[in-house]
C-alpha cells in the first residue's frame, strides 16, 4: 500500500511528518479557521485534511517560490503535471532549468522547475545564493518521483478552499479570529548555540524574530485564538513561553544530531499551546469558564 494522498510534495527542511500524531493529539476540541504561517511542504495542513480536521485554511510562508508552487497546484495542475511529463531525469537538463530565472516563466512553468529541482536536486534542499539563485547540486537519485500525478492531483483539490498568502508570520494577527486555530512551526533555534545565534542565522531567524514570534502568540492569546508551537528544546524558547499564557509539553522526535546529519537519534522537542492539551479538561474548562485558553480575559 502506498502512502495516503494528498501528502507533501515537496522535500523540506524541518518537515513535520514525524510530529504530526503528536500535534494531532493535541489539537483544540474545535476551532474555526486553521492557521499555517510558516507552512513550508505543509506536512500537518495535509495531514489534518486526510483527517477531515480542517473546514477552511489559510496557509503562508515568507517564500515567494514556494507558494507559488502551490497557487499553481491548486489552480493549474493539469499544466503542471503536462509540464512535468515533458522533464527527462538527466544531469544536463537539471543544470539547464536551474539556469532559468523562475521570474521569467509562466506560474505552472515555475511549479514545475521547483518541484523537479527538489525531487532531483541533491538532499531535496532548497537553498538559494546571495543573488536569489537556487544552488544545489544535481543530486545521486536512480529514479526520482518527481511526476506523482495522483498525489498532485489529490493536493489541488485539498487546496481548492484554501487561501494562500506570501507574507511574514506576523501578519496572521491581522488574519485570525476568535476561535481560530493557528499552528506555528518556525526555523527552529540551533540546539548548539553558538555565541553568535544572537546577531545572525542564516535562516534570518535569530533571538529577535524568536522573541517577536512570541509577542504575536501573547496578542493571538488575548484575542481568543487558539495556538500550538513547536521548537527545539532549548532554554531560549522554555523562557520565552512563560506559564501564565502558555503550557509547554516535550515529545520525542527522530532528529540528526550532530551537525553532518550522518548521526540519528530520539531528542526531545518542545510543543507549546495556550490550552491544555487533554480533551477531557478542554471539554470541562469549556463548560465551566466558556473557554479553555490558559489566560482569559475573563
Ligand atoms: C521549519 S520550516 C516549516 C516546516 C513545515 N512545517 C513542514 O512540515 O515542512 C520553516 C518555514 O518558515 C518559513 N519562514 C522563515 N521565515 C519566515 C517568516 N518571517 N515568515 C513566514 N515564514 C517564514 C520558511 O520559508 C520555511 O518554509
């Protein structure tokens, strides 16, 4: 039996497959819209539409190419799988379509490079240089899958009643309500931290957007809307999330552990909500209080 459609079609850094029975666990007993901003190959968005969780979404991410990958599944994906069938798996093509500027090709067009160049590329990363440009290397795969059409198909039409947004996390403040739910799943903080975590990430993701992350899951808290984090176990992020608003849970995950990634291993991470976890208790707050947050107004 093959894996379950729709499912992420992209290879991303920090998926969260892995997480998702424990995120599911956790989920508010029942909540409006559902709220991705940093949603990256999506891996809880499809998993809790596999499991009729969600009635309406909105997902978003800072990266252009990426949701554009996903206006185009949802809108054209006939042309993007036509596309995708023309693709030969040869090196030479690979280095040819890296070249092309993604600005320059119609939206099914730049879909399709960016699929193809994650499926064949090395180590599916997506990286890009200082100018913008995606440099990863043409990558060892024998066969790669990068035409899945059932999977793609599957997608677009969980992505039919899905807004999708090319903004910064912040922006969600603006977007949701009482009662909705919004899952956060940021670049992680190093788990070695080095002394220069505070001034510079490569991800551009440092203790500032850390602590401003924070600030916005307090203002969600204040305006009713239900929240879930996850992070790495480190002292930044148990400080961060202080008890008066927010309960904070370790679970297992199977990580790399050392900085080569050759080296695997159970570590624990963080999973933060401002409501407790059990359905029981929620199902109980909601009948005595009218609502479960840990901090209400009320
Ligand atoms: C850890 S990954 C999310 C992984 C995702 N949960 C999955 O299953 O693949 C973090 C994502 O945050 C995005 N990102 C980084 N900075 C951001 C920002 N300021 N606002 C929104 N998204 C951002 C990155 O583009 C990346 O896709």
């Amino acid at each position: 039996m093959g894996n379950p459609v729709p499912r992420p079609f992209l290879k991303w850094a920090g998926g969260k497959t892995q997480l998702a029975d424990a995120i599911l666990e956790r989920m508010p007993v029942s909540f409006n819209t559902y709220h991705e901003p940093f949603v990256g190959s999506g891996a809880i968005f499809f998993r809790l539409y596999r499991d009729r969780k969600i009635r309406h979404a909105i997902l978003s991410d800072i990266n252009a190419e990426l949701i554009d990958t996903y206006l185009a599944i949802r809108d054209h994906v006939l042309e993007v799988i036509s596309i995708l069938e023309q693709y030969p798996h040869d090196k030479a093509f690979y280095y040819e379509i890296r070249e092309k500027d993604p600005w320059t090709m119609s939206l099914p067009e730049r879909a399709a490079r960016m699929i193809y160049l994650n499926k064949t590329g090395y180590n599916g990363l997506y990286r890009v240089n200082r100018q913008g440009k995606f440099n990863v290397p043409f990558g060892k795969y024998k066969s790669p899958k990068y035409l899945d059409r059932e999977n793609l198909i599957a997608v677009s039409q969980a992505l039919q009643d899905v807004d999708l947004l090319c903004v910064s996390f912040e922006t969600v403040v603006e977007r949701a309500k009482m009662g909705d739910w919004v899952y956060f799943d940021p670049p992680y903080v190093p788990l070695s931290q080095t002394a220069n975590f505070t001034s510079y990430q490569p991800n551009g993701f440092g203790v500032q957007e850390q602590a401003k992350l924070r600030d916005v899951c307090v203002e969600l808290t204040r305006n009713g809307v239900f929240v879930t984090l996850s992070n790495s176990d480190t002292r930044l992020i148990r400080d961060l999330y202080f008890p008066e608003y927010f309960l904070t849970d370790e679970v297992l995950a199977n990580r790399a552990i050392n900085c080569n990634g050759a080296k695997r291993g159970k570590i624990t991470e963080l999973l933060i909500t401002n409501y407790p976890v059990e359905r029981a208790i929620q199902l109980q707050l909601l009948e005595t209080r009218g609502t479960y947050l840990i901090h209400s107004a009320s």
